[in-house]
C-alpha cells in the first residue's frame, strides 16, 4: 500500500494542478466517478483478448502503456477521495479488516468462491 503521506502529497498535487486550470467546477463525485470508470475500461481494453499467461507476461512497450492507464485510475480515484473527504489509506485498512472476517483463510484457501458461498 502506498504510504499515506504519498497519497496526500498526490491529493495535493492535484488540487494545485486542477484549480490552475480551473477545472475544479467539472469535478464533481459524479463526473469523477464517471471518469475513473472510463479509464478502469481503458485498461480491460489492453488485456481483453489476452490469454491468462499473455495478461502475466506484457512486453515492455504495453507494459508502460498498462502502466499509463494504471496512473490515470489512481489520478481518478484520489481526486474523487478527496472531493468525498474520504482518507483511502484509512479506508482500504479497514476493508482489508472486514475482508478478514469475511474470508478467513483456512476456510477459503484456494477458492474463488464468493463469501456467501461457503
């Protein structure tokens, strides 16, 4: 996980980078969300023909350009954190708590079965 204080640095940034351009009043959670889900559909593009070991073994050019798309996501999904005021590092901690709970390991070692399943 990223450090916390690199994610604030990049909200930062951000902020900075959208207020210069005067962008802040297209940022609105909707259209951000919308936005992030675009990009998340950008990067599916780049691997929807691909078979489960070409996805694991991407050459270095489509690499960098998976790298780009990957960028873009988390661009998306800090700036709509922080027009939520929602601290991310604080909440991926506690949705890896409940994951815990919900999927606890000598129970679902080596099954893709849903919570709800077993």
């Amino acid at each position: 996980m990223p450090n916390p204080s690199d994610l604030v640095m990049l909200r930062d940034k951000l902020r900075a980078f959208a207020e210069a351009r005067d962008w802040d009043q297209f940022h609105s959670p909707k259209n951000l969300s919308m936005a992030l889900m675009v990009e998340v559909a950008e990067l599916m593009e780049h691997f929807q023909w691909l078979t489960e070991e070409q996805s694991g073994s991407l050459s270095a050019e489509k690499k960098a350009i998976v790298a780009e798309e990957l960028a873009d996501i988390l661009l998306y999904l800090v700036r709509l954190s922080d027009k939520l005021n929602v601290d991310l590092p604080e909440a991926a901690q506690h949705k890896l708590e409940k994951n815990a709970v919900k999927y606890p390991a000598e129970q679902v070692r080596g099954s893709a079965k849903k919570y709800s399943e077993y």
